[in-house]
C-alpha cells in the first residue's frame, strides 16, 4: 500500500463558483493551492475537516484577479507566510497588497517547481488582465485546473489530453442562462470567449479529448441560476464510460481524491480519501 501512496496526488475543491474558488493539490510531503476566492478561516477550517494541514502549503498561485480567485489571499499568505506566484498584470489590477510576502511573478508555458510538484501555467482566454490555468504535475500524474475560460482553445484542448484528473469549468446550462433573469449584457459576457465554459462547451471537449487514463474529472464554478448539479453530472455522466464524475460544490469543500495511475476504487476509513489504484500497477 505504501506504494501506491508514493505513486499518488491528492486533490480537493475546497469551494468552486462565482463566491469562491480555492483548489489544492499535493503529493506526499507538499501542496499548492491555485487561488484562495474563500476566506482564510473557511479554507482552514474546510482543510481540517478533510485532515489537511496548512503546513504542508509552500505554495499558492492565482488564475486572475477576479474577487472569487483572490477574496482569502492576503490574510491567508501574510499567515503562513506563503510564497504567491502571482503576474505582475494580475496583481496590477488587483487591489492585494501582499507586502512582506514572497511574491514570484511567471510566464505561460514555463514551469515552476515547488519540491516534487510542478506547476506549468499557460493563458486563458477571459474577461481578466492576464489569466492563466494550470497544469499540476507530480509523480507523473497531471491535475489540471481549468475554470473561468471562455472557450476551448489549442492550449486548454493540448493540456487537457495530458490530465489523469482535472476541475474542468461547466457554468451555464445554456437554455436556463437563455430563460434567466440576467440582464442581456451580462447573458452576453457570460457567453462570450472571454466568459465561461457551458455545459455543452465542456462536454465536448470531455467528449472529444478525455485521455484514456483520465480518472476522474470535477465539475467546477457552475453557476448558482443557470445550472444544476443533478442535470450536469447525469450529461457528463452519460459519457464518462470509466472516468468518475464528480460536481464541486459551491458551498463546501468535495472529499479528498487520491489520484495515482490506476482503476480500483477504495475508500479509506476516516480520512474521507478515495483511493482510485491502478490494474497496471503491482499489487503485493
Ligand atoms: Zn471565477
Ligand atoms: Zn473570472
């Protein structure tokens, strides 16, 4: 068993929609968080209830300056005195001072190391100065956190193909955004290539590039009035053959997945971990 921890990546929501994203990621001896939209009190208290521990953090980086990505940074990085790698546009237009912190800025496409973790962070397309997502690589297994994007493009399609798990955007049913109350402009900022990724955007690129050995994929920032959960999990449901679907709540944190090359599916007493193990790999 103790080999399959090796092999592993851990990976939960701590909170996922337009009031607060906060994403973890780790290994056995390091996590990173990509953006903490959440406030330091709520994303420690949810991490304790998983048996998470701050220490473990070395390291936060944020997708965009929009409030729901950055809302817990300061109060959460001044604490733990968290290395924020963060672009220089991004911080520009936030209003984050993050004073007396270690702030790193990054490039698209250029890796970053945090211990055994790496990050490799590449631009989006969104209404934001300048957004980025990111894939988290350790172990050989790649998370990808791919949400506020406003459509699919080349680098979100290639990425996506390399993921043995990811928090994958579905904002919008788009016939309830059609028959909802938002004011047209909003409807139109919603749905353009700088918005969000609907349901059927998603789908497709689920449908269409979902690698073999993606395991599991975690349906995030669906929107509070044009979505439900139960109507897009049974969509992607439908043709998720044997990747696990999951829908990231907006309110509290998912359990904690134990992401490692593999098929079986194990729950593990006390810890709320799901242990998805590989038929490929040894078992003794
Ligand atoms: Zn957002
Ligand atoms: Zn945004």
């Amino acid at each position: 068993m103790v080999f399959f921890v090796y092999m592993s990546l851990f990976i939960t929501s701590l909170n996922s929609g337009s009031n607060g994203n906060c994403y973890y990621v780790a290994n056995d001896h390091e996590a990173v968080l990509v953006d903490v939209g959440i406030s330091c009190r709520e994303t420690e208290k949810r991490m304790l209830r998983l048996g998470l521990s701050m220490q473990k953090v070395k390291a936060i980086f944020i997708s965009h300056e929009h409030s729901d990505h950055i809302k817990g940074l300061e109060v959460l990085a001044k604490k733990y005195q968290l290395p924020v790698y963060i672009t220089d546009a991004t911080l520009n237009n936030s209003r984050l001072n993050l004073c007396g912190l270690p702030v790193f800025t990054f490039k698209s496409s250029q890796p970053i190391t945090v211990g055994d973790l790496t990050v490799i962070p590449f631009s989006k397309f969104h209404d934001a100065a300048d957004p980025y997502s990111f894939v988290v690589n350790g172990n050989n297994i790649n998370i990808g956190v791919f949400t506020d994007i406003g459509h699919c493009c080349e680098q979100v399609v290639s990425h996506f193909k390399l993921c043995h798990a990811v928090f994958l955007e579905a904002n919008y049913d788009e016939q309830m955004l059609t028959q909802g109350v938002y004011p047209h402009h909003l409807k139109q900022r919603i749905r353009s290539n700088r918005g969000h990724l609907s349901n059927m955007q998603a789908l497709e690129l689920f449908k269409n590039h979902r690698p073999d050995f993606m395991k599991l994929v975690i349906l995030s920032h669906l929107s509070k009035d044009n979505n439900c959960p139960v109507l897009v999990n049974d969509l992607f449901t439908t043709h998720a053959e044997h990747t696990k679907v999951v829908v990231a709540s907006r309110h509290q944190e998912t359990e904690v997945f134990h992401i490692t090359p593999s098929f079986e599916h194990t729950q593990l007493a006390g810890h709320r971990v799901k242990v998805i193990t590989s038929k490929q790999t040894t078992l003794f």
